[in-house]
C-alpha cells in the first residue's frame, strides 16, 4: 500500500507557507518606511523606529522564520511530484532550497534575539557604542544579499515549474505562476545587489509576496493534499 505521508505533510506545509507569505509582504508593506529591507534608511532612523515601535517588525521576523520552517517539510512533497521528470537536476535544486529556507530560519530566529538588545543598546549608547551597532558587518546576517534565501530558492521554484510543464505533470498555469514567482524570487537578490532594493521590494512583496507566491504554494498544496487521499 503506497504512503500518502509525504503528500499530506507536504501539502499541509505548502498551503502554510503560501499564507505565510501573503502575511510576509502585507506586514512589509506596513512597516514604518524606517524599518524595510533595502530603504536606505540610516542604521540610526531604524534602531531609533525599532526601539519605539517593535512591535510590527517582530512579527514580521516571527512570520519569517516560521514559514522558513514549514517549507522544510514542503520542498520534499513538491520535488517529489515531479522528482522522476529528471531526478538530477531535482536532487541539486531540491538541496538549494533547503539551504534557502534553512539560512533564512536561522538569520531571522537569530534577529529575533538579537535585534530588541541591539536596538536598546543604540538608543541609551554613547557615539562610539552607536558606530559599532551601526557597522555593517556588525549586523549583517548569514546571507546578506539573499543569493541563497531568494536566489536558490527561485533556481528550485524555476526547475521544478519548467519540470512541471515539460512533463505535463501539473497544470500549465500553475506551471507559468511558477515561473513568475521565481523570476520574483530573484528580483529580490537583484534589488540588493545593485542597491535598488528601495524602489523594488515594494513591488517585489506586493506581487510576489502578497499575489504571485501564496498562489503558488496554495495551489500545489491543495493538489498535493488532494493526491493523498
């Protein structure tokens, strides 16, 4: 009798993950402009915003790191439904996404303890102690610009969609979403990179975070619940 636990799971944890990015951007978003990711906002203007007011970027980091998790348990069941099509390509990407998603866990569970200590240590410190907080070496995490937490992730979202369609495995709309999320996904290390980040995630979370991905991951979900049962 075949074992429908890897479906199950992995539609579960797929359909989670889609809410959890539309969570993600909405809460980007809403974030005081002070606070984002790539806003060129001066380390002063966010430690000073997040001392005042953590409470949306908390969440934010929780929402994050959490979904990071729950996609563990969903790239295995997603890779699988079409591991056959071409089990190589599906083994490395595959590998590249739990790297992704495991570094970005780590960085934002990292942040999380980290960043209300930091931010209070900035605000009651003298000059010297504000310089050092404000490095950014200091506060950098484990992947700065995102090569591995959006970039390997796109590679397998990419691989797995054009899988997908080239077997017939999936719906053909399904498949372009795919492609669309991952060309998202790689926006992300493009606006980091060339320092665009101001102009781009907003566009980045709104289609991508809010539309695009929670589509994807829900969908795949609901199919791969659908053949567990």
């Amino acid at each position: 009798m075949k074992d429908h636990s890897l479906n199950q799971l992995g539609g579960i944890c797929s359909i989670l993950l889609g809410v959890s990015y539309i969570l993600i951007g909405a809460l980007f978003l809403l974030l005081p402009a002070a606070q984002r990711a790539g806003s060129g906002a001066s380390p002063d203007a966010f430690f000073r915003s997040f001392a005042q007011n953590p409470t949306l970027h908390t969440v934010y980091y929780w929402v994050f790191a959490l979904g990071a998790v729950v996609a563990l348990g969903a790239v295995p069941a997603i890779s699988e439904s079409v591991r056959s099509v071409n089990e190589g390509w599906m083994r490395w990407v595959s590998n590249l996404a739990f790297l992704g998603f495991a570094v970005t866990a780590i960085d934002f569970f990292r942040t999380l303890g980290l960043q209300p200590e930091r931010a209070a240590a900035y605000v009651a410190g003298d000059a010297t102690t504000q310089a050092v907080l404000a490095a950014p070496g200091y506060t950098a995490g484990l992947d700065v610009n995102g090569w591995l937490g959006f970039g390997g992730i796109g590679l397998w979202v990419l691989v797995v969609s054009l899988l997908g369609l080239r077997a017939g495995t999936w719906p053909k709309p399904l498949s372009y979403v795919g492609i669309a999320v991952a060309v998202l996904y790689v926006l992300v290390v493009v606006s980091f990179v060339f320092e665009i980040a101001a102009t781009l995630l907003p566009i980045v979370a709104g289609l991508g975070g809010i539309v695009a991905a929670p589509i994807w991951y829900i969908w795949i979900g609901l199919r791969l619940r659908k053949a567990a049962e």
